[in-house]
C-alpha cells in the first residue's frame, strides 16, 4: 500500500532535492568496485569504511602519508550516514568489522546479495568566501556477488548469441568434466516440441554443474551468475533456462520448448540483470576494478587468458567519458578508472613492480577502451588489507626480501618471483615455483586503522580532485 502522507512526502522531496543539489555542488562521489568472485570486493569496502570511521584521530596522516590532502585539508570526520535508498540493504561493515577483530580473526563472509553504504566525510574549507568553516563530501558504495557481474554481457546478448557463446564455450574448455552429462541429457531435448518440464530441469541442473566447475576451475565468464549462486531467486521459474547448443531449430512455435527458454533468458535478462545493473552501476562517478593476477597465474592459461578476455567484454557495458552538470544530473558518466592488482601482500616488496607491469600486460585492451572513451585511468597494486608485512633475511651471503605474518606457528616465507608479462613459460615457471599462501587476517587491536598496502594511494586518485 502506497503513503501518499503529506509528510512522507516531502520527506521524499527532500532526499530527492538534496541528492541533486549534492550532485551539483560536487559533493557526492558514487563510486563501483568492480571484481570477479573472490577478488576483494568486500574486504575493500570494508577497509575503507574503517578508514574512514577513524579520520580526525591523532596520527592517522602518518599511515596515509601519499594521501597528501589529508593533513592539508585538516580532515575532522568521517563515517557512516542514511543512504538514499532504504530498499537496497545496507553493507554489512559491522559483521565484517567483528569477523576481523575477534580472536582468532577471520575474512568477511562471502557477498550474497547487493548492499549499499554510504559515507561522510569533513575537511577544513579552503573557500576564501566561505560562510561554513568545514565542508562535507558524501561516498556512495556498492557491494555485490562477483557471480553476478558477468550477468552484465548479457544485456548485448539475444538468446541466440547466448547460446552461440556458450557453445564456443563448451567446444573450448576441453577439462571441464560436466561438459559431456550437459551434452549428452540435453541432446534427448527437442526444441520444436512442447516442454518437458521434468527433462527440462534434469538438463538445467547439469548445466549448473558445468558452471560450478568452470567457477572451481578459476574461469572468469561463468553465466548465468544466478544458476551458482541464485540469491532470493533460488527456485524461481525464471532460472529453469539453459543454452541452446544442440543445432537451430527448423521451426519455432509459440507453445514450443525453444520459445520457452527464449522467453525465460530474455525474462532474466529484464527483470534480473538490468534491475541489477540499473541499482549497482547505471550512476556511478568513479570505478575501482579489482584483478587477481596471481590467482589467474595460477590456474594457467586457460584461466588466465579468460580472466583477460572477461574483462574486455564486461567493460563494454559501462559509461566511460568526462562528467559534466549535466552528466552527472541526467546522464552520469565513469570519468576515473583504477585496475588494481589484488593482494599484493602474498609477494615481496621488491616483486611489486614485476606484478603491476604484469597487471598493464593484462588489461591493456580493456584499458585502452576505458582511455578511448574518454576516461582518465590508472594501475596499482593494493593489499586492502594487509596480512603479511616483508623482512629481509640472510641467504647465502646476500639479504633477501621475505614474508612473515603475525602467527607464531607460520615461519617467514618467500614466495618467488612474479613474471612481468605473460607467456607460456612464465606462467608454467610461476605454477612450478611460485607459493601461494592463504593469508590469514592480521591481529588487530580494536578501533585501530587495519595495516594495508597502497590504501592511500587509491583514495588520493579516488578523491584528491573533489575535496
């Protein structure tokens, strides 16, 4: 039932007048982490939340020393406010906070559903003629299933060419068990006839085992995101779809099993795909795009030319350019683009520059779209949150670079080398050699800034231009 109150009204008149204004003052600043499943989205944000919660404390300039506005501005605030939109949940910073803090420590869980968190911040008012002493910028940021996000490909897809792609796919990936039960129980489908619902949901369930093991396997274009991870859609008629890879069809009738699953894809792409889109990506400013380059390393070249050519095709459906009044009002545009290099706390100090010329190697198509479009874009390396800090030791005579973390029972390690571009050679020498420990959190004390690696430089490019 609707509120038509006068008071919710103008309650509503007024969130909306206030966003805008924001927007118009430069005061707001939505920003899109963009990443694969398990690439870091989460703990991101919630780094930088806790950040944020402690800007104004005494000493905090000193751990964020290349965000030079910090001490210039005189930051005395910052920390979590209303969002707009009370239908979107809010990012769960406390549950994560908490899974960080106790003991022993443990990762944020996995994202399963969209959230939101929106973030103030005051600094000192430079304006010569300003009336206020302190200015406020507001921080939009979203978080979601990196499952979900290759979903977005599909908004340039018909059923057709789904299908084609998928069939690409499974000609391709040649270690991907699931491929022939898939294959072989689809096969007794037949798209002219009326569906079988029974035989329909046997072949979905063995295509959701393909996508699970090419998920497993570290491949990036896993489509459908809900058939591995559905969210409040598991169940739902809207997911019983699969590709149609068996031959085209001679005839297509109304009440046919072809048209059904036509219809059910372009349904899930409607109602689904664009709703996420339009609630995670349609307005955003800024965009900070996560890439585990070590992790594609090491699942080989299968995984890492996939996570390569994923990108590519994901980029296409953002709004690259430069950002006007206008723009940001009506048509807002991504005028910043970061590609980070996740977890560069899993390597030495002196392999940072090895991994971000392998991070400009892997993206260097999907980055020069993002410049062609007008947008200014940058590379890094970032640990968010770093669970390891680097040491030098003695090795036959020589001091070497080394990795030790805060756990009496784990001894310092050193991990090996990072290529500085791929190649066949490079990749098989990085899986023989390379180790590739699961960090587990730091220890670390209660109202404390977490220890991190770049964090600094991030919000510096994020930000400096705004404040």
């Amino acid at each position: 039932m609707f509120d038509f109150s006068p008071f919710k009204l103008i309650g509503n008149i007024t969130d909306t007048l206030s966003r805008d204004i924001n927007l118009m003052l430069d005061r707001e600043v939505r920003i899109g982490v963009t990443g694969l499943s398990q690439g870091g989205k989460s703990t991101l944000i919630t780094a930088l939340v806790n950040l944020f919660n402690v800007f104004g404390e005494p000493g905090l300039g000193e751990k964020i020393p290349r965000f030079t506005l910090y001490d210039e501005l005189g930051f005395t605030y910052g920390g979590i406010c209303r969002q707009h939109d009370m239908q979107i949940p809010t990012f769960p910073y406390h549950e994560a906070y908490a899974a960080l803090t106790q003991t022993p420590p443990s990762w944020p869980a996995p994202t399963v559903g969209v959230s939101e968190i929106r973030l103030e911040l005051r600094y000192r008012n430079r304006d010569f003629i300003a009336l206020n002493d302190e200015k406020t910028i507001y921080l939009d940021i979203w978080d979601y299933p990196g499952e979900w996000l290759m979903d977005l490909m599909l908004l340039n897809m018909d059923y057709k060419s789904f299908s084609a792609r998928i069939l690409e796919r499974l000609q391709r990936l040649k270690n991907v068990t699931h491929t022939e039960d898939f294959l072989s129980t689809g096969s007794q489908l037949k798209a002219g006839e009326p569906v079988n619902e029974s035989l329909l949901h046997r072949v979905v369930l063995h295509y959701v085992a393909w996508l699970k093991e090419c998920k497993e396997k570290g491949l990036a274009m896993v489509v459908p995101g809900r058939f591995v991870l559905p969210g409040d859609l598991q169940g739902a008629p809207i997911l019983e779809f699969i590709p149609w890879v068996f031959g085209n069809p001679s005839s297509v009738r109304s009440n046919s099993l072809y048209a059904l699953l036509e219809e059910r894809y372009n349904a899930y792409r409607e109602k689904v795909v664009k709703r996420f889109y339009n609630d995670c990506f349609a307005k955003l400013d800024r965009q900070i795009i996560l890439v585990d380059c070590l992790k594609a390393l090491k699942g080989g070249r299968e995984t890492f030319m996939d996570i390569n050519d994923t990108f590519d095709v994901l980029l296409e459906n953002f709004s690259y350019g430069r950002n006007n009044l206008l723009t940001r009002l009506f048509s807002p545009q991504i005028d910043k683009v970061i590609f980070a290099a996740t977890k560069a706390d899993l390597i030495t100090y002196n392999e940072h520059q090895h991994l971000l010329s392998l991070l400009r190697s892997m993206v260097s198509q999907a980055s020069k779209r993002v410049r062609a479009d007008g947008s200014n874009c940058e590379f890094m390396i970032l640990s968010a949150i770093a669970a390891s800090r680097c040491l030098y030791a003695e090795h036959e005579g020589q001091k070497v670079q080394i990795l030790a973390t805060d756990y009496d029972d784990e001894a310092p390690f050193y991990p090996g080398s990072v290529p500085e571009t791929w190649s066949h050679e490079a990749m098989e020498f990085f899986q023989k050699y390379f180790f590739l420990k699961e960090l587990r959190p730091p220890k670390i004390r209660n109202n404390a800034a977490f220890p991190h690696l770049n964090l600094d430089v991030l919000l510096d490019y994020l930000l400096s231009d705004k404040l």
